[in-house]
C-alpha cells in the first residue's frame, strides 16, 4: 500500500479520548468520604435525606452540607477512615458543617401520596453495543486502567494512591478500530527511577489491562510524562465531591446532566433518575432496538413524574424512534417512588459505586438488563 493511500485511510479515522481516575485523587477521596457518610446514613435510617459533601486540600478535610437523618453519623471518623483505607498515612484535621435539611425542600421531597424529587434538573442515560459492559471502549479502558492502577499498590510498595489514566480510541464511523493513545500518571515514592515507573506501569498495569487486539504498531504508550510525580493527593491538588461527572459517567460520549451523584441519597433525581436512565438505555440496546441510545429525563422539585422524556439514537435505531419511546414508556415507570423501588437505593451501596465509573460495573441494580416486552 502506498503511502498516500494508508495516510488517506488514517484520515477517515475519528479519534475519542476518555479519562479516569484512581480512588487516591483527591477529588475521588472527596466523592468516597461523601458516599461514606451516605451508607452510614442509610445502614441505620433508609429514610435518611442526605446531601453532605467534602473538601480536602493537604491535610484538612472540610466536610459539609445537609441531612436529615434519625442515624448517628460520625462525620469526622468517616471522614479518617476513607483517607485510611486509600493508602493515605498522614493525620488529618476534619471540620464538620453539617445542618438539617431545608424544612420547606424535605416538605416538597415527602408527602403521603407519592416521593417527589428532591430537586428540579436534568438527567442523562446513555448505552452503546460496542462493549460487553454497553459502555464506549475508552470509558472502559480508562477505568479499567485506573482500577489495575489503584490495586497495583498491594504489591508494587513504591506506588502512592493519587493516579490518572486516558485512553484514545481510533473509530471507523461508529466501530473502535484500535487503541491510538493510552496515558498513565502514576504517583510514586520519592527517588524511584523514571524508568523504572515507565517499566513497571507498562508490564504491571498496562499489558494485562488492555486486550492485545486493540493495540497496534501505532499504539503511543505515555507514562508519566510530567517526570517525577511524588508529590501528590491532596498535597499537590485539592479536591472536592462531584468534580468528576464526566469520569463518573460516560466519558464525555453523549451529554451529562446538571448535578453530581456522590453524596446524594436517592431522592435526589440527579443521581437516582441517572441511575434508572442508564438501566432504560441498556435494556434498550441489549433488547436489539438500537446498537447506541441515549436518554433525557427532566424533573421538577416536588413533583414525582418526569416533566419529559426524549431519545436518541445517533442514526443506528432497528424501529422508528417514536416506537422505541412508545416502547420504554410502556416498560418502565419513571416516578421517583417507583425508580428507588424498582432498584432498590434505600441501601449502603454508594461508596462502592464513587471509584472507577457509576456504570458499566456489575454488582449494581442500574446494570440489570430488563427484558422488554414490545
């Protein structure tokens, strides 16, 4: 093949980017301290109304916002513990600012005929063929990258918690192609050989994360770019709950909704109704009627049935996409009551779900798939 005319194919190339990141950044030591207290609450109180977030920036931890709540909720050991359980070995101040939930919000949230939504916003569900998760392949590798990062640490002991990961992915029309660029920043020991790191992350994390088809000879590996990263955490960079909504959803492929998750008990539609449009997307595509669907779902405060719903398709719908809604409408209750019912949120799941994406895991209720009748 000609020169010219492999340069003309990369052309027709179009490359997308996602990131992750490890549970040791500080922004993800602020969205586990939230979801922390979160599970705290409910384990005792499954009626607990929470919204109660962090900051940390070196060694402080500023933990606030609101709750209402029958539990006893030990902010400040939470807080301790969640550092503790990172990796994090230094002492750290906590100040609490926590107040009870506006009376006029819990009023318009809890009424005796139905649950309303704890605040007016919009959400989005998205899901795609192109994964055996429904997720897009640079979503997934960044996160699965971060993981085998963050789980590195149990045996490589120069590692630190703090990390970063990116991944690119080459596309022909909707088809990934190949792995174009993968990036890793890792956090480490002071006095540890760059090339050691850049070895070690190659062999240990990148290799075994990365199925071998999607690499080629024009794979580009970056490890570390920055040189020396042993400064790091908290130390180098603050951090502060929900910081991360495109991390924490679909890695910029589709759009994102107005508001965080972690933190967030379920009444709150900015992460339940999040939650229940993923698991309308997934069965959707999983049911054949489109190989990628994307959701939105708008709330008002109060009020428990969606103001609307809409879909897209992005050109790969199997039916008219008039007769796919017809069909998710006649399959799924979107009432705030029926969403935390149907996947179970009043439990102690949340700090679980705050690292490595909130979709595309098992082990949660919103990555059911739900056979469609139609």
């Amino acid at each position: 093949m000609s020169l010219e005319k492999e340069a003309s194919i990369r052309m027709e190339y179009v490359y997308f980017t996602s990131e992750s990141v490890t549970d040791g950044h500080p922004d993800k030591i602020c969205d586990q301290i939230a979801d922390a207290i979160l599970d705290a609450a409910l384990k005792e109180d499954a009626n607990s109304k929470m919204a109660v977030e962090a900051t940390i920036k070196d060694d402080f931890i500023l933990v606030y916002g609101e709750a209402n709540t029958q539990a006893t909720v030990d902010y400040a050991a939470i807080a301790k513990q969640v550092l503790a359980d990172i990796g994090y070995k230094e002492t750290y101040d906590v100040l609490v600012k926590v107040n009870k939930q506006s009376s006029q919000i819990n009023h318009a949230v809890v009424s005796d005929e139905s649950v309303g939504a704890g605040d007016q916003g919009i959400m989005f569900g998205y899901a795609t063929n192109e994964t055996e998760s429904y997720m897009p392949l640079p979503i997934a590798l960044a996160h699965a990258l971060s993981q085998r990062l963050s789980e590195a640490k149990a045996t490589i002991d120069w590692l630190l918690p703090d990390g970063k990961t990116q991944v690119t992915v080459a596309y022909d029309g909707n088809k990934p192609v190949y792995v174009h660029t993968v990036l890793v920043s890792a956090s480490h020991q002071a006095g540890i050989p760059l090339e050691t790191i850049q070895e070690t992350i190659m062999n240990d994390v990148i290799l075994p994360t990365i199925d071998a088809h999607w690499i080629t000879d024009e794979t580009r590996f970056i490890i570390n770019p920055s040189g020396e990263f042993s400064i790091a955490g908290p130390f180098s960079d603050s951090g502060t709950t929900g910081r991360k909504i495109v991390v924490d959803t679909y890695g910029g492929v589709g759009r994102i909704g107005g508001g965080c998750f972690s933190s967030k008990d379920p009444s709150k539609v900015d992460r339940s109704a999040a939650y229940f449009s993923r698991y309308v997307a997934k069965s959707v595509v999983a049911a054949g009627l489109a190989d990628k669907i994307e959701i939105q779902l708008s709330y008002a405060i109060g009020l428990s049935d969606p103001l609307s719903i809409h879909i897209d398709t992005f050109g790969t719908a199997k039916r008219p996409e008039a007769e796919i809604l017809e069909i998710i409408n006649a399959n799924f209750d979107f009432k705030v009551g029926n969403i935390i019912k149907e996947l179970d949120l009043l439990r102690p799941i949340y700090r679980e779900s705050a690292n490595f994406g909130h979709f595309g895991r098992d082990g949660f209720p919103w990555e059911a798939i739900k056979p469609l009748k139609f």
